[in-house]
C-alpha cells in the first residue's frame, strides 16, 4: 500500500546510540503511485550495543494502517504504542516476513551489534515538502493527488505498482 524510502541512513552507538535519515514515502492506490511526501527520521537507544552503519533503508507499509499513520500524524514513533507490526528483512539476515504492518528492509554497511531500548521518531520535513511543491501542502493532499508535481514521475515510474 506504500513505501517509505530513505537513501541514506546512519546509526552509531557505543552505549548510547542515534540513528537518522530522511526520505519520501508514497502510497499506491488503484495501481498507481501518489507524489512523495518529505519526511526525517530520527532516534535514540539504549543499552548494551556498539558499532556504526550506513546506507539506504526502506520500510514497505503493508496495509491501510500502516499508510494512515504516515499520513495522520506529523510525528509519530515506530515503537511498541505505534499499533504497527514491524518486521525486518535484511540481506545480513532475512526473517521471516510473516504478517508485518511494516516491513523494514535495510541494505547498511559497517559492523553494529546491539539489545537495546529505545524510539525512532518519524516526522514530516514541512520545508522540503514546501521546497519541492512550492507550496504548502498536507500529507493527506499529496498522497490523495489533490498537490502534483511532474518531478516525482521518475521515483512514481521506477517503483512496481504490483499488477
């Protein structure tokens, strides 16, 4: 039902570890892919854990909830009190995928090793979005085609629409 794309991640720890990135996320309606919504994600952790890793992150928003809650919340958490299943299906380790909300699909490089607690915080980036449709617009306005822009058709062509 949608992806989220964030082309370059980071995470660094050594007892207390930060990861960020920003992206665009989509949404797929009738076979067809929506203009990209501008979003940053962030978090902390804690814990035993160590080590650094970059490179691109893609999380699969497998049904209506898991676009819903891109689109209703400027800022939300992927945590346990999101209501979402997460999933994550790497090259290093592939898990089954199961009946996940969000599949979280990661192709990072470095070493980093973990158990740790913590949050990552997704929110909307208002100026990139501004910047890019040259106005302002809402997630639900851009994900529902009522705020276009021939820019995206590139991302919107390359993705699968699944038919």
């Amino acid at each position: 039902k949608g992806v989220f794309i964030v082309p370059t991640y980071g995470r660094g720890a050594w007892g207390i570890g930060v990861r960020a990135g920003e992206g665009v996320m989509l949404a797929q309606s009738d076979g067809k892919w929506s203009n990209p919504v501008f979003y940053n994600l962030g978090g902390l952790s804690i814990g035993l854990q160590g080590g650094a890793e970059a490179g691109s992150i893609a999380m699969l928003l497998m049904n209506e909830k898991a676009v819903n809650k891109f689109m209703a919340d400027n800022n939300f958490s992927l945590n346990a009190s999101a209501g979402l299943t997460l999933v994550n299906y790497t090259g290093k380790a592939q898990a089954d995928v199961g009946k996940g909300d969000v599949i979280v699909w990661a192709d990072t490089k470095g070493a980093y090793a973990g158990a740790t607690v913590g949050a990552t915080d997704i929110h909307r980036d208002e100026s990139d979005t501004q910047a890019f449709y040259k106005r302002t617009a809402t997630a639900r306005e851009i994900l529902g085609g009522a705020v276009t822009s021939s820019q995206a058709e590139a991302l919107k062509q390359a993705l699968p629409t699944g038919k």
